[in-house]
C-alpha cells in the first residue's frame, strides 16, 4: 500500500478579516488506485447499436484533515465532500 498523494490545498478566499471564513480544498489520491474501463452498448430494434466507454477508479478510501493550533480559528469538515473544509476566524490573532 502506497501513500496517498496531495495534488494540491487551497484556499478561497485566500484572505479573510475576523468574523469571515474561508474554504479549503484538499485534493488527494491513492497512487495504488486501478481504473476500471466499461462499455455500454444499446441497441435499436433495426439492430443498430451504440456504444459508450466510461471509466471508474478504484481506489482505498482517503480520510482527510485539517488542523491548527491557533484558537481563534474553527475548522468545519463538510460531511458531504471529502477533503472540503470550512475555516471560520472568530477573533484577530
């Protein structure tokens, strides 16, 4: 089992003033990931097909955080996009 990669973070806006938040995005992969390719195919009554390829990676579930040790800053992963955070600033440091 390889280590998983981070491509890149980053952050929007990239500066904030106390009482604003801001997001992060970590994004990441696993180098061990196999990509699965299928085919689709549909065909008419006439017997005239189509075809469509699509491909689907397979890889070992990330877990992603993100910490600080300053104490007036809040992390907030989001529960329903992996590697998304919300970092709200709550006083000046």
């Amino acid at each position: 089992m390889a280590t998983p990669v981070i491509r890149s973070v980053t952050t929007t806006p990239g500066s904030v003033q106390p009482g604003q938040a801001a997001q992060v995005a970590v994004d990441a992969f696993d180098p061990d990931a196999r990509e699965v390719v299928m085919t689709a195919k549909v065909t008419d009554s006439a017997g005239n097909a189509a075809t469509a390829v699509t491909k689907l990676t397979v890889g070992d579930p990330l877990t992603y955080e993100l910490t600080t040790d300053d104490p007036g800053v809040t992390i907030t992963p989001d529960s329903s996009e992996p590697g998304r955070f919300t970092v709200s600033v709550t006083n000046a440091a």
